[in-house]
C-alpha cells in the first residue's frame, strides 16, 4: 500500500515537472516571438498616419487594409483586425508605428508594449521554469 501511495506521487511530480516544463517552453517562445517583433518597433519605430484602402469581412468581424507610405519608399500595406466595430473605415485613418530599417514591420501603436522590460523578465522567468524542467528530465533519464 505505501508502495503504490510512493508511485502515485512519483507519478505526479514527474506529471507535474513535465506540465512545468511545457508552460515554460510555450511562454518563452512567445514571449521571444513577441520581444522579436516588438523590440525594434519600440527602440526606433517611426509614427505615421495610415489609409484604409479596403474592408473585409472574416468569420470573427473585419479586417482592414492600411496603406502607409514611408520616406523615400514604395507604398506599404498592413491588415489589422479582426474589428466587431472597425475604428475607421475605407478612406479614414489609423496611425501606425514602421521600423524605418525594415519599413515592412508594422503594428499599431496600442498594440505595443510601452517597454520591453517586462518581456525580458517574461522570457526570464519562462526561461528558468524551462531550465529546470531539463535539468530535472535529464537527471531522471541519466541518474
């Protein structure tokens, strides 16, 4: 009986690193995705005004075609939604934030974080709880 008591929880640790383990995986990953998309936007995105050219509906609401022209450049297209109640619609305009080295990373403003410290203490700690879920596994397997 104590012999199935000691399994049983044996059984739910290793459950329990391994549910760790992959909480630490999937938040560091989109923790970076989110760092790597955001950081260059944050540190020297350029403010600009752009057009809707085109509204379009999707299962979930609709999705706005923006046109933004950067300095010296071609003009660019960015689709942002979905909208239950789309803010503007064809003709109006939306600021948006463009990374002047790559004019093609776009976002709007209010969809940015305001820094990008928290994400680094996300992939931080995200990364640790990823860490120790390895170390514990490769212990298991090894020792």
């Amino acid at each position: 009986m104590i012999w199935a008591f000691h399994r049983t929880g044996a059984m739910s640790v290793t459950l329990l690193i391994t549910f760790a383990t992959l909480i630490g995986l999937v938040g560091f990953a989109v923790s970076l995705g989110v760092y790597v998309h955001s950081s260059p936007l944050v540190k020297r995105g350029v403010r600009t005004s752009a057009r809707c050219v085109a509204v379009g509906q999707v299962a979930a609401g609709s999705m706005l075609l923006l046109e933004y022209t950067p300095p010296g450049g071609p003009a660019r297209q960015y689709t942002v939604g979905p909208y239950v109640f789309p803010p503007v619609q064809v003709g109006g305009r939306l600021d948006v934030v463009y990374d002047p080295k790559r004019p093609q990373e776009v976002s709007l403003p209010e969809r940015l974080p305001k820094s990008t410290r928290g994400l680094v203490v996300a992939m931080a700690v995200f990364g640790a709880l990823l860490l120790f879920g390895v170390v514990r596994f490769v212990l298991a397997v090894t020792g």
